[in-house]
C-alpha cells in the first residue's frame, strides 16, 4: 500500500513536465487520465483509513480534510479547464500548486511533514537576519542610483545602466549570487576603475557576510528544532 502512495503521488508529481505548456507536452486526455486516475486512487487510500480510524478521529486530523479539499479543487479545476478547453478559451491549472499536498498529508510522509514543520518552525526566526539583508540590498541599490544614475552610462546591450530604482535592487540581488558577476558592474568599471570598490564592497557585505550568516542562522535554529521535537509531533 505505501508503495503503491508513493508511486501514484510520483506520478501526480511528474504530471507537471507533460501538461501544457510543458517541454515535452502529452495529449491533455492523456494528462487528465492519469491525474483522475492518481485522484482516484488517493481518494480509495483516503477511503481505506476512513475505514481502519475511529469516525471522530478522522474527521479531527486536519491532514486527511487537506488531502479530501486538494481532491476535490484539482478535479473540480481540471473539468473547468476541459471546459475552457473545448471552447478554445484563456485558461491556466491553478491547482498544480496544491499536488504536493499528497506528498505531504498521506500518513506514510511523516518523515516528510517532520522535515516541512522543521522549516516552518524555523522561518520565523530567521526573519531578522532576512530583514537586514534586504535593508543592507536596499541601502546598497540608493547608492548605486546616486552614483550611476546621472552618469548616463548604458549596458553593452545599449539599455539604460543603474537609472531605475527597481532594477538596481534586482541586478544587485542577482549579484549577491555571482550570476551577473562582472557583467553588472562592467559599465560602471569602463567609466571609471575607482568604481569597482562599491562592488567589491556590496559583494563582501552582502555575499561573504550576510549569506553566510543566514546559513548559519538557518542551519542552527533547523537543528534546533530537530532536536526538540518529540517523536509524536510528526504525526
């Protein structure tokens, strides 16, 4: 039975490579074949622990309202969108969100749902170092924009360099990765070479401090969490 659970929550999972707009896109009557199918057989395993679990007890675990809701919106969505479908209409699957639900909420994830509360118990908490780290981002793109901004600098693709506030903090947010890096800051270094040290700056405060503070916070306060949490919690 666990196998057969983890197999078809796969299969729903693995939906989202063949549906529309997909690289390798199936027939949408394949698709929703195999997303009925998969509903089906959730609603049968749903259906069996239903039978084997006291009537007040199922009805009080909020994971098996959250697997019957999930079933409920994702087929109610699928035939509105056959709908939309046939008539040659706009339409989008908004549901696909909620198929990891099935991962999740099915009484042989409990290692997965630990792991899931570990992280919600630990989001709160970092929440003041991600404060400061986009305080410093900001601070860092309001200099840029006094530094770049009148300078009428362009990119190599001759668009406007550093004028919009918006995208400095976007280019700069790239550069706490190293993806844009140097690109991002060769139009500023071509102007003049002394402006490589607001980059080298932004890259040591943002890069090699805050980010590894944050993976220090994040580390601790998940072990933290993992420590305490009784065996029981994880049901």
């Amino acid at each position: 039975m666990r196998t057969a659970t983890y197999f078809f929550i796969f299969l729903n999972l693995s939906l989202a490579l063949f549906e529309e707009p997909a690289v390798y896109p199936l027939p949408f009557l394949a698709t929703s074949v195999l997303e009925v199918l998969c509903l089906l057989v959730f609603l049968g395993r749903l259906t069996h622990f239903a039978k084997v679990t006291l009537h007040n007890v199922f009805w009080k675990d909020t994971k098996n309202i959250c697997i019957m809701v999930a079933i409920l919106l994702s087929l109610l969505d699928l035939a509105i969108y056959a709908l939309l479908r046939w008539y040659d209409l706009w339409r989008v699957r908004y549901t696909r969100i909620v198929r990891p639900i099935f991962l999740i909420n099915f009484a042989e994830s409990r290692q997965i749902r630990r792991a899931f509360r570990n992280i919600r118990n630990t989001l709160p908490e970092i929440t003041y170092v991600f404060l400061l780290f986009m305080f410093s981002l900001l601070m860092f793109s309001l200099m840029a924009l006094k530094l770049f901004g009148e300078r009428n600098l362009q990119t190599a693709e001759g668009l406007p360099y550093f004028r919009n506030y918006l995208e400095i903090v976007f280019d700069l947010y790239v550069l706490v990765t190293t993806s844009n890096s140097p690109d991002v800051m060769m139009p500023a270094f071509d102007f003049s070479s002394w402006y490589a040290l607001f980059f080298i700056a932004f890259v040591i405060v943002n890069t090699y401090i805050f980010m590894s503070l944050f993976l220090a916070v994040v580390y601790n306060n998940y072990k933290k969490h993992l420590k305490v949490m009784p065996g029981g919690a994880c049901d």
